[in-house]
C-alpha cells in the first residue's frame, strides 16, 4: 500500500498526456501505470490534468511586500525606489512577505523556488511553514569594498550552515549581478561554490544598460567576463539573459550553464524580450520564473509560460506549447540539481491537480490549453515531497486569511517610515 495515491487523472509524462494512476511512498513517485492501486490517502483526479509541480526558477519572495509600490519606471530608477524600502525591511518583516509569497506560489501550483535576497532565515522559516520547496541564498553585493566582501560571505555561509538538515530547502551562493559584484569577488564565490558543491544564481545581461557599463568597465560582456573568470558550469543559473549575442547563446550552452526566463518582469522594467527560442534550439537548459512581486506583479507560472510563448511568436519564432510546460516543471528541477519535475517512478513527489475551467472550454489539447487559457484557478490540489499542502484549493498548514491580515498591518508601518 502507498502512502498517498493519485488515481484517474490524465498525466503529463515525458511530453504526452496519458490516463495514469500514481503511487507515492514517502516522498518519491513509487508507481506510475494503469492498474487499480491502494494508498492510505487517496486524490480522485477524475476529470482533471495531473503535472509535475511548477518551478519559479528566480524570484525574491518577500518582495510581495513592494507589489505595487514602484511602478512606471525603468530598472535603474525602480531599484533607487526599492532599496531604500528594503533597508528598513527586518527578519519579521521578510517572514511576513515570504509566507504572503509561499501561499500565492502554492496555490498557482508552484511546488519549489528559486530565492536570492535578504534575512534568508525567514525566508526559511516560511518555507518549513508552508510546506513548500526552495533553493535559497543571501544575496551578496561587495561593491568594491574588501570589507564589505568578508562580511557578505560570512552571512552566505552562515545562512548554508543554517540549512543543514532540512529536508526541502537547498541552499546555494547567490551574487547578485556583474554591476554590484567586483570579479575578485566572484571568483571568491565560484571557487568556494566548487568546493563545496553548491549551485550559483546570479544576475546576468538583463539590460543593455547593464552589457553596456560592462563593456566600458571591464572590456567585455558580462557573460564573457563571468566566462573568463570560470563561473560559467553546470551548476550556474543566469537569470534574464535579455541581451545575448549568438555566440553567448552558444557558450552559455556549451558550459550547460542554465537561463532562468522572467518575460513580465523584462516586460515591465523595459529591458527587452530574450532570445529564449534561439536558446531553447541551442540546447540551452531554459527555465521560467517571475522574479519579485514588485516587478511583475504575480507570482504564477501559468502567466509566465503564456506570455513566454506570445513574445516568442511575436518575434516570428514557434515553439510547441509542451516545450513551455518543460521549462515550467522539469527544466527548473535540472537546473538547480533536484531530481523532480517529471512524472516518473523515482522522482521527487512534487505534483500539482489542475481542473479545467469554462474558460478553457472546449479543450483540444492539453498542452495548448494550459499554456494559451490557464491563470492559476485551476489549481486544485497540490503535493510537495509526497504530502498535500494545497488541498481543494485551500492551504493545509497554513492560515492564509491571517497572513493577509498581517501583510497589510506591515505595508502600514512601512509607508509611515518611508
């Protein structure tokens, strides 16, 4: 008998939608096939579309707490705006923001994250709380400054001594981008990434303001600069890549080094559409995200795949719908070292229960359905390590009426301040 079974849903295994029943033993898929199956929970997934969980391959999720605050500017004047909030921001005022963003992300189906930001231990904290999954890191800035290096490198490591021992979190070293970071500085960070075997997520080519000073500064591209310094591996994710030559697209490549992809928040802070087709054609591992709230301002997935794919055809450039839902699931899991995003004997039971809605009616095809007509409503049921945490569209461990309640007594003392 299995601990939790999913019977009667049309699953998405290995790119094709097929009547399956799925048994979960502790947290991993220990059955996926056709026959009659017992478990001591059980999930009718009669008439509804079973994936594997979505993964938001870069966002900072107490950002939640900005949604709405800067809007209309270009990313260099939004920043100016969001750091000065940021500064009065505390570890309660992060925990509150991030369980805000952990019941958001659930209920859109999103089972694991992708986090660089500040007080990472709340974030923590609202991760073990919600049940969700996350990859997380403090994100570091030395601006030149040897002392301000050490310093942010003694937080970093002591936020992955923190993470020792819990289950679903993943800790990893996460440099925020080329124009906050000396490459002495990065090369500190790649080098001690490789010995202690550890994923780096890091800003890269989001602007062309950016690519720009980095020629002016450094004589090269950020990509060419992060190459030549070693960062580039396996185990590097990029987030944006906005602005990529061919030959970068290539690299990137080459280095099977991954992109995570946030076309809203590109959209909204003018730096343009990525290339993501030429990558995905490439071999480029790509993955979708949303980045923070205040610069999308959603943190679902289902929106994320629509307008990837619109952008896309709008340059003149088709990929089939099933190659969106990859980059939603299992392109997210390779790229951070997680053994999930797919429906398959051995993986991490991470699965989401999406039922169809009028909207979507009638359906011709999954795939198109879910990427050109789903908003995240559709989200039903939603499994994380082997355990529902979202079940009939309501969050088990947490009080989501309570966190709103809390959220908006923060903004108050916020806007005082600011």
């Amino acid at each position: 008998m299995f601990d939790l079974v999913i019977e009667n849903g049309i699953c998405f295994i290995s790119g094709n939608f097929v009547e399956s029943n799925i048994g979960i033993t502790n947290n991993k898929i220990a059955y996926v096939g056709r026959e009659s199956i017992k478990g001591r929970e059980k999930i009718n997934a009669r008439g509804c579309l079973v994936l594997p969980g979505f993964f938001n391959a870069h966002t900072h999720s107490a950002m939640t707490i900005l949604r709405g605050y800067a809007e209309g500017l270009p990313l260099d004047k939004w920043l100016d705006k969001v750091w000065k909030i940021e500064a009065m921001l505390d570890e309660r005022s992060i925990y509150i923001a991030s369980m805000l963003a952990c019941i958001e992300m659930l209920k859109n189906g999103i089972t694991c994250f992708s986090d660089m930001y500040i007080h990472m231990d709340s974030v923590a904290r609202a991760v073990e709380e919600t049940g969700i999954r996350a990859v997380l890191g403090y994100g570091m800035a030395d601006r030149g400054s040897e002392e301000r290096m050490e310093k942010e490198l003694k937080i970093a490591l002591d936020f992955i001594k923190n993470c020792e021992n819990k289950e679903r979190i993943k800790p990893m070293l996460t440099p925020h981008a080329i124009y906050t970071c000396s490459p002495e500085f990065l090369s500190r960070i790649n080098d001690l990434a490789n010995e202690m075997g550890l994923i780096k997520h890091i800003h890269a080519s989001e602007t062309l303001w950016e690519v720009k000073e980095s020629k002016k500064k450094f004589g090269k591209t950020p990509i060419k600069l992060l190459d030549d310094i070693k960062f580039l591996d396996q185990r590097t994710v990029l987030a944006h890549c906005v602005w990529l030559s061919g030959d970068e697209i290539n690299l990137i490549a080459n280095r099977r080094t991954s992109v995570a992809h946030c076309p809203s928040s590109n959209l909204k802070l003018s730096s343009g559409i990525a290339k993501i087709a030429e990558m995905t054609e490439n071999g480029v591992n790509v993955a979708i995200g949303t980045d923070g709230a205040a610069s999308n301002n959603m943190l679902n997935i289902f929106s994320e795949i629509r307008l990837s794919a619109l952008l896309q055809q709008l340059r003149k450039k088709f990929l089939s719908p099933v190659k969106y839902l990859e980059m939603a699931t299992k392109n997210g899991y390779r790229a951070y070292g997680i053994d999930g995003g797919e429906i398959e004997k051995g993986k991490i039971a991470d699965i989401i229960v999406v039922e169809p809605k009028i909207h979507q009616m009638p359906i011709y095809n999954y795939a198109n359905s879910l990427v050109f007509s789903s908003n995240g409503c559709e989200v039903r049921d939603v499994i994380v390590n082997g355990k529902i945490v979202v079940e009939d569209r309501t969050p088990i461990n947490v009080d989501d009426e309570k966190v709103v309640d809390q959220i908006s007594k923060l903004k108050e003392k916020i806007l005082g301040k600011a």
